[in-house]
C-alpha cells in the first residue's frame, strides 16, 4: 500500500508534489480543499497525507484532529510555509507523523514520505494481527497440537471447572489460562495470577488467604488475600508444583468448602472462583515423591490441557516469527524485516529450551542489533553460538585446568538458569545444590540474565 493523498490549497504545489511522488512508483492524488480531502479519505485507504496548515474553510490542525478522533492509522505529515516552532510542536502533540517546512526539499519530503509509509503499513498490519488473535488471547499456531488446545478452550471455557495445565516452561502456560477465562462467563470479573515458584513458602499462605493484622512478626495491616481479590473471577495458580504442602493442604480445603480462612483469623470467608492451575513438573512423579498431595491432584485435574514444546511443534515457528517481527519492530519503531527461508528453516532447526519465550527473545535481539531489512540463514548464525563452538571457545581461551573448569561451571549454570526462567530456587534443585551456594557461585561469577 503506497498510496498518498496531497491536502492543499495551492494547485501548483499540490501538482509539483504529485509529480515527485509518481516518480518515485507512490500513487498520488490531490484535493485543494480539506472537505473534498476528506470525503475522498472516508472512501479511500491512504499510507501517509501531506497536508497544509494553512486553508480557507478548514485549516489543517482540524483535519488532523478529526483524522486522529476517528482513529485513523494515516501518516500525517505537515506542509507548511508557516514553520514555526509552535506550529510544529502542535502538529506533533496532535499526532502528526512529521512537519516539513516550505519550499519543500525533494529529499526530505520522500524520506518523510518513506517513513510515513512504513509506520502505516506496520500499524495496519499489526491491528489485523491483534483483529485475528483478539479471541484466542495470541495463542498463534496451525499444528495439530495448538488446534486441539483451541478446540478444548472453547469447549471448557464458559463449563465452571478447574483446568491444570502443563508443559514446560516458556510455551504459552498463562495465555492458554487467560484465553478460557476470557471465553469464560466470569470474563468481566477479576483475573488474579499467583507464581507459587516466586513466592516463599513461609509467604505462601499469606499471598493466598490474605492474613490479619498481628498474626505474625510483620503483619502490622490486614492484607486480602489472592482467593478473595479473585472472588466471582479466576484465580491462576502458577507453577503449582512448587507450592509446600501445608499451603497445598489450605487450597484443598478451599475447593471442598468453598470458604476460606485468612492466617491468624477465626472467620471464615465464602468465595466463589474458578481456579485454574498451570505447573512445569509432572505432578504424578511428585505425588510418588510425597511432594504433591494426590487429592489436590485430582480435584485440580479435571480438565488436563498438555502444551507441547516448540520442539514438537516447528510447523508453527514461522507463524510466530511473523507475529514477533509486527510486534517488536513497531514497539521499537524499526523497520520491518523479512526472514529468507532458509533462516526460518534455522529458526526450525534450533532447540528452543526456552520454547516460545526463548524464540521472541530471539527475534527480538536480532532485529535489534541488525540493520537489514531482509535477512538469510548466514545473517543469523552468529546469535545462535553451538554448544562445540562454546566448548571451543573456553578451551582456547582457558591458561589453566582450573580456569577452565569454572569457565564450564559457569556456562552451566547459565545454560540451566535459563532452562529455568531463571528461577533460582528451582535451578538449584535441579543442580542439587543448596540456593545460598548457587547464589555464592552467580555472585562469583558475575552472571546476569544477559549471558548466553
């Protein structure tokens, strides 16, 4: 889309202007009055308008006003011989993309031009992304695997039941929550999120329940509780595998009596919410380990939605590049980029441990730190560093056995935090080492989320 519209009461510069921008391949037509610029712009879809200031009958911060009130995603770039500062101040406080003074430069006004378009095509195509998605929350995909996620969300959503989760970390656990509660009957109500992982097991029951005041060393104020924030909406409860027993005991009773009970009170507090649970681990493992009552289990399972890893899902790894690229090249104002083929088949090809996280991650560092607009399998090879050629490199630039063995420690370490979202208590599980050791060694190591 290409298409420019010239407001102006001059027919001379509107003809001068048009006949620089079919040069150049734009489509350009003019109007020198606003009234006739704006019926033709109520007919017609437009990239960017050039408007005048200053017009009989409508000056152009009206046009720009009314343009703006109804939501109109056209450039709008100010022509005008008047190019004060207060002028262009106005302009851009009432959305114009830019002011360019008279004479006009032939240059300026064709990179203005260029950039206007861009910026229009990007917002356009980011509505119709955010149009098409509205109703499945941004769960992107064609696989087999995410059509049968969908199918089930919308047979569930508006049936008040718990729903559990699973899959690992990065692959879309809270979205799939929020789209049933969304679908839900309870959709205008609250929608309350609880990370167990992130909240200690001493703070647990407090963070659910809600506590009164003086019932323990820092509890000067009553605090509500998540279960009563949630009340008559949906309570998400994340990471659900990490929550202690004794907390796992309270949510049990909970979900049999309906009521609740804030730490340190005697009264009990009817709700109504619908809990939806999401975890990484496998809760029937737990379970045998004694970490995971089965009775919760099985009053939290009663709908079991499974995500697949990307991994398992590559066919929808193109869907979601594209929807990244619209995403973060318009939060960040950059142009947009196109992935050759073969770099999608890279794309397909990586591991992805982070899943669909790791991936926007991904896309987002490299149209940041990348000046091309098209880009093939060999432009992005060096963000994705392999395992021997970090093995390598630590061999050579290691002078000792010992600097090399906590150069490897430390990629390690990196390599399972980020497995882990960063989650501290949970990596050192898995390291089985204690989490005051692992935080001695991210100290030692200067390691920040920033480290491949």
């Amino acid at each position: 889309m290409n298409s420019i519209l010239i407001i102006d009461d001059e027919k001379e510069i509107c003809e001068s202007i048009k006949m620089i921008l079919e040069y150049e391949g734009y489509n350009a037509e003019y109007a020198t009055k606003a009234s006739k610029g704006l019926e033709i712009l109520s007919s017609r879809q437009f990239s960017a308008l050039l408007l005048d200031i200053q017009m009989p009958e409508i000056n152009g911060f009206d046009v720009l006003k009314q343009l703006k009130e109804n939501n109109s995603d056209i450039s709008v770039i100010i022509i005008s011989a008047h190019g004060s500062v207060e002028n262009a101040i106005r302009a851009t406080k009432l959305g114009a993309f830019d002011f360019i003074e008279k004479p006009i430069d032939r240059e300026k006004l064709l990179l203005s031009v260029r950039n206007g378009v861009e910026q229009a095509t990007l917002l356009i195509e980011n509505k119709e992304i955010k149009k098409s998605l509205i109703n499945d929350d941004n769960i992107l995909g064609k696989s087999k695997a995410i059509l049968e996620i969908l199918g089930i969300i919308n047979r569930v959503a508006e049936i008040d039941t718990r729903v559990l989760i699973t899959g690992e970390n990065g692959t879309g656990k809270e979205l799939v929550a929020r789209a049933i509660h969304n679908k839900s009957t309870r959709k205008d109500k609250s929608f309350v999120e609880v990370n167990c992982a992130a909240i200690p097991n001493e703070l647990i029951e407090s963070e659910l329940f809600g506590h009164e005041k003086g019932s323990f060393t820092g509890a000067v104020q009553q605090r509500i509780g998540k279960f009563e924030l949630a009340n008559k909406g949906t309570i998400f409860l994340d990471e659900i595998g990490d929550m202690s027993l004794q907390a796992q005991a309270k949510v049990l009773r909970a979900i049999e009596d309906s009521r609740i009970e804030r730490v340190g009170g005697s009264k009990k507090i009817e709700i109504d919410v619908r809990i939806l649970s999401a975890t990484n681990k496998d809760l029937k493992e737990e379970i045998a380990k004694n970490n995971f009552r089965e009775d919760l289990f099985h009053r939290l399972n009663v709908i079991p939605i499974h995500i697949p890893a990307l991994s398992e899902r590559v066919e929808d790894i193109p869907i979601l590049i594209e929807h990244f690229v619209n995403e973060i090249t318009i939060r960040h104002k950059k142009p947009k980029i196109n992935f050759e083929e073969d770099a999608i088949i890279f794309l397909q090809n990586q591991k992805w441990s982070g899943n669909v996280r790791e991936l926007r991650n991904a896309i987002e560092r490299i149209i940041i730190l990348t000046d091309k607009k098209t880009l093939s399998k060999k432009d992005i090879e060096s963000f994705f560093p392999t395992q021997i050629n970090l093995a390598e490199n630590i061999i050579e630039n290691s002078n000792s056995f010992q600097e090399f063995k906590e150069k490897a420690e430390k990629a390690f370490i990196v390599k399972q935090l980020k497995a882990n979202d960063w989650n501290i208590s949970k990596t050192a599980d898995i390291l089985d080492i204690q989490r005051s050791h692992l935080y001695n060694k991210i100290k030692k190591y200067g390691i920040n989320k920033g480290d491949k």
